[in-house]
C-alpha cells in the first residue's frame, strides 16, 4: 500500500504542478521525468518492489523504505 501511496502523492504533485491527473503509470512516470526528476528518481526506484509485490512478500526492510518514501513526497508537497 505504501508504493499506492507514492502513486497517489505523485499523481496529487502532478495535478498541482500541471493541472491534470496522469491516465496511467507510463504517464506519471514520463511527467515526472521530464519535469520533476527528484521525484521520478523516488519513484522509479520504488517501483520495482511494487510490481514484487504481486508475486512476493514484501519484507520489514523494503516496507520501510517505501513508508520513508512516502513520507519524503508529502514533504516535498507540503503535505
């Protein structure tokens, strides 16, 4: 849920700064690319472990990297 979190931040950081929501993962991550490289570098990183996450248990290490993650975009969103 975390990396759900990460999205969800990304997709409120992209409203703000474009003013529209992207229609996909591809999306976001091409905006945030091209535009915003601090947080597609969080979230690039981040994604893999979400895709595992489908097929593997996520372990107390990774769930907290996420969660710092997380935590990390509300900042820069002043959230």
């Amino acid at each position: 849920m975390f990396f759900k979190a990460i999205a969800a931040l990304c997709d409120l950081f992209i409203l703000r700064k474009e003013g529209q929501v992207p229609s996909s993962h591809t999306n976001r991550f091409r905006i945030l690319e091209d535009k915003y490289p601090l947080i597609y570098k969080i979230a690039d990183r981040d994604f893999p472990f979400y895709q595992d996450s489908y097929t593997q248990k996520m372990n107390k290490e990774t769930a907290k990297l996420l969660k710092e993650d997380a935590e990390q975009i509300k900042k820069i969103l002043g959230i």
